[in-house]
C-alpha cells in the first residue's frame, strides 16, 4: 500500500510527517479495529517486562496483522484514491512501524515485503 501511494499518488508517508500533516482522521470500523490495536502496544509492553510475558507480543503482533489485512481488504476500507487517503497512508506507516518493532521484539527480522 505504501509503495503503490508513492508510485502511483506522489503520496509518501515520512514527506507527510515532514510537512506536518500528522493527523489520522479515523471513521470506519476497520480503520478504528486497527489503530486501537496500535494503541496497546505501550500498555502490552509494559506488562511483559513486569510480568515476563513474551507471548503478549507476540498475541499483539498477530492482532496487529490481522487488523491490517482486514483494513486493507476488499471489505475494508479503501486507502488509495480517496479523501482519506493521506490519514489512511499514515495509519498504514503506523502499522508498518509498530510491526517492524514487535518482530524485532520478538527475535525476528523485519520484512518489507511478502
């Protein structure tokens, strides 16, 4: 999804942050499912180092997948091409940040492609 908004919008996340447009305009199910995901990673890290609960990040890095799969799915929500296209391109470069983080976590190394 990034790549194709770079390529085919001129719509690149980092150029976005850059100039300051930093806020996500979040309206559909599977954009909220998603970013409310996100939004445990600090709380899930927190309990595995005081409960010594490595699977927690590894349960989050799955729930993190699945919301993204289903965000960017036919009967998800629509990224490229759209008024929301820039909140969407950022909440998928979220993602892709927060999962790069949880596979190093966990002891695996991140992959820009499938």
């Amino acid at each position: 999804v990034l790549r194709k908004a770079e390529s085919a919008y001129g719509v690149k996340a980092e150029a976005l942050i850059a100039a300051g447009h930093t806020t996500l305009n979040i309206s559909e199910p599977s954009e909220i499912d998603l970013a409310i995901e996100i939004l445990r990673f600090p709380s899930i890290t927190g309990r595995v180092m005081r409960d010594l609960r490595p699977n927690a990040l590894c349960e989050l890095l799955y729930r993190i997948c699945t919301r993204f799969s289903t965000f960017i799915s036919p009967g998800g929500c629509r990224v490229l091409g759209t008024a929301a296209m820039q909140s969407r391109v950022l909440l998928c470069y979220i993602a892709k940040l927060h999962v790069s983080q949880l596979m190093v976590l966990v002891g695996l190394k991140p992959i820009d492609r499938i």
